[in-house]
C-alpha cells in the first residue's frame, strides 16, 4: 500500500499580478512530480506559532518537475488567498501536496477535440491544458470560450493571444458579460447558448470542461445539453456558493 | 521541522471543537460535481436496491415519502478543506430504505443519475448514521445540491453523500467508487483526515 502524499516545501520564486485581484506565483518545489493539466493542489500556509490554513488550488502551469504555477484570485474574506496575493514574495515558504484529482484533467496524446469554457478564475485549470496542448504541439482542435466581466478581468491575455496566433488548432473567444471593448460585435451579456460551439462543430464531438462559479457553470451546462452536448461528455469544476 | 510561511498570521476564530483538522468554517454553502446538473424530477425520481443476490426492489417518490422521516441537524465536511456548521435535512434514514436487504452485505456501493458512484461500509449507513435526504433547510432540496433525493452521511467526508441518488448496491466485497478509484480514500473520515489514498 502507498503511503499518503507527501507535504512538500515549496519556495516562491516568482510572482506577478494578472488583474488587480489575480496573482500568479510560481514555485520551486523539490520532489514535485509535475501533474496532469486540470488536476489541483492543496497548499498550507504555517505561521511562526503553528497555526495552519490549507486550501486547494488549480494548477495553471504545464506540467514540470520540480516546479509549478498557481494563478490565485482575492476572496474577500478569505484567510489563505490574501496572503498569496498580497503578502507574499520571492523566496517565501510555504507546503503543497498533490497533485490530486483525476477526472478534470486532459493530457496530451487523448484523441479527440477538446471544448473548454471558462467562467472568470474559472480559467486557472484550463490555462494548464492550453500550455500542455501548445507545449507538446498536441494536434487535437482545442476551443477555448473564455467569459469574464471586462477586458480588465482577462487573466493571461497577452500570452492567450499570441498562443491563440501561434498554436495550430488553438481558437479562442472572449466574452464580456458586463462590458466590452468598442469594436465588439458581440454586445456584453453572460454566456448564451449562441456563444458555444455544438457538438456537430468538430468532426467528433469535443470533450468538455468547463470551470467557473456555480452560477455560471450551471448556465454553461444547460446550454451546452441544449446543444446536443452529452451529459458524460461534460466535465465540470465549480467553485463558490450558489 | 515546520516550514514557516512569513509573514502568515491567518484569520483565526475561536477553535471550534466541531471542526475536524485541516478544515474551514464556511458559511456560503459550495457547489461540487463532475459534471452538468441532472435534471431529475420527483415524477420520475426511483431508487433501486440491488441486494447481494442480485434481487431488487425499487422506490418512487411516493414510496418514499411513505416511510418515516426524520428532521436532522449536522456538520458537513468537504475534502476540498470546507466545513459548514448546523445544517437542517430532512429524510429517511438508510435502514429503513433498506428494510429486509442487506443479509450477508458488508459494504454499498451508491449510484447516482449522472453515473457516480460512492462505496460505503453497511455499518456506516444504519443505525441513524445516514440518511435517503429529500429536504435541506426546511426546503425541497435543490438540484445543484443533490435533488430530489440524495444520500447524506454526514460523519464521512461529503463525496460520499452522493448526490442524485438512483441506487443502493449491497455488497459482499468492497468496491471503489468514481472518487476512490481516483486517489481519494476508500473511507473518509475527516476526523483523521482521510483525503487520499494512504491518508
């Protein structure tokens, strides 16, 4: 019988803010033995009397040995997130154990096309299977349909586009619910059925993830069952209240 | 030797003994699934029991309305680190879904309508430990959180009370389900942290 996961140290080595509330952090971790794109991490934060709060995050990196990228979002509130986001620098401490999780997950060499559909954060999981499919040159046709409240709240934009330019089979959409940029044709609204793709849009129909807060996963999925999509073709990570 | 996080503080409450280790307090009440929302209805809503013998005996709603419900008050504990504190159900408790099933039965495996599964010991499901919930906070319970029907076994881990319950499947053998078969405990007992294999 294994023996449970490993807590492991991880050393900050990098961070930078993606929106004004978002924050990416990348972290050397010695014996990390990389991850699937989509799987997540759980990751404890100790202070100096031995007080600990643990939470799960997404993995937004490729897979790699010895290192990995969280993209953390402010929760107002929140005990664990602040911290990530504000207070912590380069060369800052902290524990994670993982990766876990194995039915929200893509790895390269799956047939098939792929449907992704991201709500705000809900981006983080499916970044990491963007980077993997753009990474390996994975052939499969990914559909990336990402909502987010304005140009503002788009995490990884510059690197979206120019992967969405550069990567063959890559096609991205954003959608503004709130409001969006002058030349939009589309005018800003939450996500609508019009804005996905069909099952018929690829040769075989996709796989489907879709992240996000409930609400938006809820809508999401309806529209997507409306579509003709498969119940067991959908793949769901939700987070936050109803 | 503990890796200190500088400058870490947290926001600390008072320590509730009602909080297993590594948990929470969350007062939202959070969403967890695999995939799209079910649309089950009470019209036609059944859940089979599948003794060791193969024999099943199915329930509708009516039929379950029909047997005695309790009103229940517990704490829920998520593995994703989550607990919420006081929640009101009401449903029927598992033995009396059961009734005469079960003879030679050690564990269960239950089914829900999206294709999960979960695996239980019996033991853990009578004796007033858990409970078929049709009502949450004085409420028909809502789809997104298990409705119709769903099965709540507060004292484990909440990926084992399976949401859209369509079956209960007594085994000899135990059996993982969906979340067991992909590295998640076969128990779950937050109390000692039971989150993965090898926990």
């Amino acid at each position: 019988m294994a023996g449970p996961l490993p807590w492991l140290r991880a050393r900050m080595d990098d961070g930078w803010l993606e929106t004004r509330t978002a924050r990416t952090l990348t972290f050397d971790v010695p014996g990390w033995p990389g991850h699937d794109p989509g799987q997540h991490v759980d990751v404890r934060l100790t202070a100096e009397d031995g007080y600990t709060a643990q939470r799960t995050y997404s993995l937004a990196s490729a897979p790699e040995e010895g290192r990995l990228v969280l993209t953390v979002q402010a929760v107002t509130e929140g005990e664990v997130s602040p911290h990530l986001v504000a207070q912590m620098r380069a060369g800052d401490e902290c524990e994670v154990r993982g990766p876990v999780g194995g039915w929200f997950r893509w790895t390269a060499g799956t047939p098939g096309p792929v449907l992704l559909v991201a709500g705000g954060s809900g981006i983080v999981p499916l970044m990491s299977m963007v980077r993997e499919k753009a990474r390996t040159g994975d052939p499969a046709p990914f559909h990336l349909v990402y909502s987010v409240r304005t140009p503002d709240h788009v995490v990884y934009t510059n690197e979206l586009f120019a992967l969405s330019r550069t990567t063959p089979g890559l096609v991205v959409d954003r959608l503004y619910s709130r409001g969006g940029l002058p030349d939009d044709t589309r005018a800003p609204g939450r996500l609508r059925a019009a804005d996905l793709p069909g099952p018929d849009a690829t040769d075989v129909p996709p796989v489907v993830y879709v992240c996000g807060p409930t609400g938006f996963v809820e809508s999401a999925t309806e529209h997507l069952l409306d579509l003709g999509h498969r119940p067991s073709a959908i793949r769901t990570e939700r987070f936050g209240p109803t | 030797m503990a890796v200190v996080t500088r400058g870490f503080h947290g926001r600390r409450r008072e320590p509730d003994p009602r909080i297993p280790p590594g948990q929470y307090l969350e007062t939202d009440f959070p969403v967890l699934a695999i995939g799209p929302t079910p649309r089950v209805s009470t019209d036609d809503w059944t859940l089979t029991v599948t003794d060791v013998d193969g024999s099943r005996s199915t329930l509708d709603w009516r039929g379950l309305r029909a047997l005695p419900a309790e009103d229940v008050e517990t704490d829920l504990h998520c593995v994703t680190t989550w607990s919420k504190l006081d929640t009101r159900w009401r449903g029927v408790p598992v033995g009396a879904v059961l009734g005469d099933a079960g003879a030679g039965a050690h564990h269960v495996l239950a089914h829900s309508a999206d294709g999960y599964t979960t695996n239980l010991p019996l033991a853990d499901l009578v004796d007033g430990r858990a409970w078929v919930a049709f009502e949450y906070d004085g409420r028909p319970l809502e789809p997104w959180h298990g409705g119709p029907v769903r099965l709540l076994v507060p004292h484990l881990y909440l990926w084992k009370s399976a949401k859209w319950l369509t079956g209960l499947e007594l085994l000899r053998e135990d059996s993982p389900g969906f979340w067991e078969r992909l590295g998640y405990h076969s128990y779950g007992d937050p109390w000692r942290e039971q989150r993965y294999v090898g926990d």
